[in-house]
C-alpha cells in the first residue's frame, strides 16, 4: 500500500513539477532586468548571468516543489 502511493506521488509530482516550473521560470527570466539586459561584454557579464540563472532555478524550483507538494496533500486530505 505504502509502495502505490509512493509511486503514485512519484508520478503525479515529476509530471506537475515540469508543468509548473518552466512557464514560471521562464517569465521570471524574462521579466529579470539584470538578466535580459545584460550585455555579456566582460566574463563577469557571462558570470553574474549564470549565477542569477542557478539562483532563479533554484528557489522557483522550491516554490514549485512547495505547490506541488501541498497540492499533493491537498489531494490525499479529500480522499
């Protein structure tokens, strides 16, 4: 019984996860001025856009991880 839900949680969060984290992630970027206009004219440029890039990745992917998971609660309270 343990195993199902497991696998069943396993599934329904890898499928929601991706769902809801990349549209997220990709607004974000998007509205970022330090990371849309960036010229990349030195390697610091190169730098500081990978390092918000990871740290953007990051924590949208907790909060993501965060809904996904609550939602999930959500779902087995009401059973």
């Amino acid at each position: 019984m343990f195993q199902n839900k497991y696998s069943n949680y396993k599934k329904y969060f890898w499928k929601r996860f991706i769902i809801l984290f990349i549209p997220i992630f990709t607004i974000d970027v998007i509205s970022e001025p330090y990371i849309s206009n960036n010229p990349f004219f030195e390697l610091e440029d190169y730098g500081a856009f990978i390092f918000f890039s990871l740290c953007y990745a990051l924590v949208l992917g907790g909060i993501s991880a965060f809904i996904v998971s609550f939602t999930w609660r959500l779902k087995l309270s009401k059973q």
